[in-house]
C-alpha cells in the first residue's frame, strides 16, 4: 500500500506529515511531550496534527508552528502527508487506533502494551457484540486479567495495521518483537524538555511523585518512614489519580496514622504550578508498579528539573546515566523510602545528582528527537 506514495522524480520522504496525537490541555503526558516534538520537527517538515482525545473533546491548542486540526477531518491525505499514530496505554488514544486501522501508517508506540486502551475502546462500544474479553481472546489468547499481567498485551492489532513502530527503549522494541518478529521495530530518542534554571527548594523538605498516579500507593507507603526521619518532610502527590476514588482512600489511610496534614494531593494542575511544584521539590519519587518498554514524561520533566529523583527499577529510565538518578536497591515501600531519606540527609549528593541530571537533559532535547523520528520515517 506504501508505494503509491512514491513518485518518479519525488524525494521518497513525503513532504508533510500527519500525527494523531492528544494535545493539551488533555490531562496525560503525552500532549505535552508530542508538542515538544512536533515543534522540533516542524523545523524541517509541514506538520499536521489531529487532536485526538476524550469522546470527541474540542480542541482547544494552538500552534504558530504546527497546522492544528478535529481529528474528524484526517482523511487519506494524498500522495504528500505521511501518518504518524501516536498510541499509548490509555483511552487517550480511542481516535488513533480507529483511524490508524483504516488508514494505515507509522506508530509511535509509547508503551509496548495496550490493554488500558482496549479498556476504553471497550467503554465506547467500539469492540464489536463480543466486547473486550472476547477481543483479548482473540487477539492475545487470555483474559483480560492475563493480558493485563503479561510482559505485553494487546499490540497485534497496531502491528498488524502499521508499517513500521518506533519506540523509546530496546526493552520495549524487544517486547514487540518476542510477540511479533518480523516488525520493522525501530528505537527512537526521548524529547527531554530543555533545562531549567537552578531551582529554589521549598524552606520545608519536599518529597513529591509526578504524573498520572500509577503508583501512588507506593509513595503512600514509603512517606510514614520518610516522615519520622524528616520530621519536616511534605508530600505531594501531583498529578491525575489513576483509578477513581484513589486519593481519597490514600488519604484515609494518612490521617489513621496522623500524616493526612503533611500530604497534597493536587489532582491534574497547569503548566505553571506543575513547574513550580517540581521546582519546589527536594526529592522526586516516580515508582512503576510494572514497566512495558515505556519512558516517562514526568521522570524527563524531573530530569530536566534537576530534581534528584528516586525510581524502583531502571526500567522506565532505560539509558539514563546511574549518576542522574537513584535507582533504589529494591522495589518495595521501604527501599523507596531508604533511598529517599538517604537523599534528604545528603545535599551535597542531591546537587550532584541534579547536576548530572541537567547534563543528561541538554543532551537529549527535542532536536535529537525530532532527528531520531524523521530518520525513521524516512528509512
């Protein structure tokens, strides 16, 4: 189906590229992120960009650079607008799947497995009589709750109606490729933001988790620790909860140990008091409960922050240096809180850490990024 795209006498990349993509204010990670890389691509490519979303939510961004548009009107797009579907583990991603399945084009897979958007696409209707277990069945040969346990789930679809996937990590190009061997699976670098100026810490030590709350039961219960070591010590938990009635069970297990007073939770926030919050913090902790091959936005703002940040495993910070992060010797509550007392005590430590963490950043902005995808898309 690519080579009608292909003329005599053309440059065989097409001149201007289409991405479905969620776009701010959509509450994930991933508008933001895809804006910062679209910009850079816009440097060198007519880019045009299809906001996808919630149940059909407006658009409400705006670009000087980038050609804005309802996902509703992407059409084939001729012989010059090459497709790039934006997906990720989440019903952010509805309008994507649905269009990259009757269109066909290039992934930007975010995470090498889909079971949250199966999830959503299942809520919609969109499934088909058997719904999604009945989809699961046929596609991965399990439940639902096995496909969700799985090391991958729930890719063969996108495989299938993709040309090629691109993907952050060689953990998650190794799990597409387990499942699916003769993919054209390519890695392509992470758009870190650029670096900020040196921060100015809270008076009061700040220990804070950033982005949809995947873990934030982790957090929880690493803080008590946290607490009696740094009587100071403030947690806040910024971002989405990521089931609901989330925050407010994990702020009742706070208050019956008397901690309900020392912790925020902010729910989704803005631009500017997600960026001072994170200047504010004296300690990141961005646990995953479980990794598929993905990195993360938050980690990358943390990074780029300068903020010393603790993780459970390298997983998600796939080719991060050691020297710009701490990975804790183990993955339950009380490693976290370990690492992050240890951190606490140590400011000489933490600037360094932050240091190599601002350096790891400006090396790996979204320029290089944009090179990355458009290498790949041109192969």
């Amino acid at each position: 189906m690519w080579s009608r795209w292909r003329r005599p006498g053309r440059a065989a990349a097409p001149r201007a590229l289409a991405v479905v993509t969620p776009l701010p204010p959509a509450q994930t990670g991933i508008a933001a992120y895809t804006v910062r890389l679209l910009d850079a691509i816009a440097q060198q490519r007519e880019v045009h960009v299809y906001a996808d979303g919630l149940d059909g939510a407006p658009v409400m961004f705006r670009s000087e650079r980038l050609h804005v548009h309802e996902i509703g009107e992407l059409a084939d797009g001729g012989p010059d607008m090459q497709r790039l579907f934006c997906l990720g583990n989440s019903p952010f991603h509805v309008g994507a799947w649905e269009r990259l399945r009757a269109l066909g084009g290039d992934v930007l897979l975010h995470e090498a497995t889909l079971w949250g958007l199966y999830h959503g696409l299942a809520e919609r209707g969109l499934l088909g009589a058997g719904g999604l277990a009945e989809r699961v069945r046929a596609v991965d040969g399990a439940t639902f709750e096995e496909a969700m346990a799985a090391p991958s789930a729930m890719v063969s679809e996108v495989v299938a109606s993709a040309r090629r996937i691109l993907v952050h990590t060689q953990t998650a190009r190794r799990l597409v490729l387990e499942r699916h061997p003769d993919t054209d699976a390519r890695v392509v670098s992470f758009a870190l933001p650029a670096p900020a100026a040196a921060p100015a810490r809270a008076a009061e030590p700040v220990v804070a988790s950033f982005g949809h709350q995947r873990a934030a039961q982790q957090v929880v219960d690493a803080y008590p620790a946290i607490a009696a070591a740094v009587p100071g010590a403030q947690l806040w938990l910024v971002g989405r909860e990521f089931s609901s009635g989330q925050f407010e069970r994990l702020r009742g297990e706070l208050r019956e140990r008397g901690l309900d007073g020392r912790a925020t939770f902010t729910g989704w926030v803005g631009d500017a008091e997600y960026h001072r919050r994170m200047a504010a913090t004296a300690v990141g902790i961005q646990p995953r409960p479980s990794s598929y091959g993905e990195r993360s936005a938050a980690l990358g703002d943390l990074l780029s922050a300068g903020v010393p940040t603790v993780v459970n495993d390298a997983s998600h910070a796939e080719g991060v240096p050691r020297d710009a992060l701490v990975v804790a010797d183990g993955a339950t509550a009380g490693d976290l809180a370990a690492a992050a007392i240890a951190l606490l005590g140590d400011p000489a430590r933490r600037e360094r850490i932050g240091g190599a963490a601002i350096a790891y950043a400006a090396g790996h902005g979204a320029e290089r990024a944009a090179a990355d995808v458009l290498a790949a898309l041109g192969a």
